[in-house]
C-alpha cells in the first residue's frame, strides 16, 4: 500500500499545482473512505481544510468524525480542521421546501447538496480543490452516491480503488480503529441504516460482480447468492448510470 500511497499523494499535489491553487477541501464524516482522503492530501504537504458538517448526525458518527479530525490536526501541520452545524439551514430548508416534495430520499439528497454547497464556499474563498471521497464500486458500479452532493467534487482520488482498497490503504496510513470497523454508511437518514442495509448486498460482493460484469463471467457457473448480487448490482447501475457518464448534450446539427 506504501506505494499506491505515495502515487495518490503525488496526483493530489500534481494536479493541485497544475490548478495554480492552495491545496484541499474535504468533507469527514467519520467513514473510512474520508477518512484515507484527507490523510492522503495531508501526506501532500499543501493546506487541507477538513469539515465536519453534522445534519441532525448520529452522536457516534459525530465522534468518529472528529476524533480524526484531531488526529490529523495532530500528525499533520497542513491541516486545519473546522465544525460547520448544518443543522439550522437544512431546518431552514425544510421550512421554505413545499411539504408534499419532502420525501425521505429528496431530503437525504438535499442533505449531501448542502454540504457541497459548504465545502465549495470554503474552497472558493481559499483558493482550494475540493476532493472528492468515492471509490470505484461506489462511484462507477453501483452509484451509490449523490449526484451534485458528494459527487460534486473538483477531483477523485480513491475513484479507481475497490473498498476493500480502501480498508487496505486506511489501515496503512494508520486510521483510527473505530472508523475502520464501524459498518459504512452515507449518514444521510435520521436513523442508522448502513450501505448495506439499503443496497442489499455488501461491498466485497459488490466488487466480485463489477469484475464479473468487466471479465463477462459466465453465469452458469455461479451460485444463488452471487445471481442474487450480481441482478442487485445490475439494477442499482442501470438506476444510477446518469451519473455515471458526462451530461447529455444537444447538438445542433449544421444543416439546420
């Protein structure tokens, strides 16, 4: 991992210095693919800006959260770690939104909307990229994120790793315990549904069937179970393959 670290960390300053800015905006949410993002920029030695953003947030979700913050205010001198109570203004919103559109999913996604909206207010008056926190199955499988949420982001490091890769480098960079064995989730919802429990199959599998889509593996070999994924998998990527692909356009043919 030592060396898919460094790879990562050196793209980070590349393309940071490429943009003539600052340095890095990411948003910590206590999971573990933030977590590896804002230790990778970190390790870049630009300035990082990390956010904790909490919207009505599980306390243990906001322990997790912080406790890393200030670990990496401590093993990292770049960083600065700031507290932004979201609270208030998805209140706000809630009260300014008609009633009859508040279902649970638009609210869940208007939570991830505002938080973008956040990160690039400190980006823009810092002079700074945000980067982004999906990894492959997540962003390019299943498209399990938020799209203009957080999948609104300037770059991506971790877009071509698995989440097991993931797991992987955090345990190298030396995360945090806890945020490594707790059980993902968007942290979206007021109660504590995990990924899992919303896609109905976990990451591991997941990951075996985008490589058996990529590999054309031969269903007839497989068991119940993976079928049962691999149909799971093909019905969240057919769902969420808009944001998966550059935003149509209407060309104008010539001749008109």
């Amino acid at each position: 991992m030592d060396k898919t670290a460094a790879y990562i960390e050196n793209w980070l300053a590349t393309q940071c210095e490429s943009a003539s800015l600052e340095g890095f905006v990411v948003g910590v949410s206590g999971g573990i693919d933030s977590a590896v993002t804002s230790t990778l920029c970190a390790r870049t030695g630009k300035k990082v800006i990390v956010l904790n953003m909490p919207i009505h947030q599980a306390p243990e979700q906001v322990t997790l959260s912080t406790g890393h913050i200030k670990w990496l205010e401590e093993t990292y001198d770049n960083v600065t770690g700031i507290t932004v109570d979201l609270t208030p203004s998805f209140q706000a919103l809630g009260s300014t939104f008609p009633r009859d559109i508040q279902d649970g999913l638009t609210m869940a996604n208007t939570r991830s909307r505002l938080r973008m909206l956040t990160l690039y207010a400190f980006a823009s008056h810092h002079r700074m990229m945000v980067a982004g926190t999906g990894n492959k199955v997540e962003d390019f499988g299943v498209g399990f994120y938020t799209k203009y949420g957080d999948g609104g982001v300037d770059l991506s490091p971790l877009a071509d790793l698995f989440k097991t890769q993931v797991y992987a480098l955090g345990r190298f960079l030396g995360v945090d315990d806890g945020i490594l064995s707790a059980a993902p989730t968007d942290g979206l919802w007021e109660d504590d549904r995990t990924d899992e429990s919303q896609i109905g199959a976990t990451y591991p599998e997941l990951e075996w069937a985008m490589s058996f889509e990529e590999n054309a593996g031969n269903e007839l070999e497989i068991t119940s179970r993976q079928k049962e994924v691999l149909e799971i998998y093909r019905d969240f990527h057919r769902a969420n393959e808009h944001k998966m692909i550059p935003i149509p356009v209407c060309t104008i043919p010539r001749e008109l």
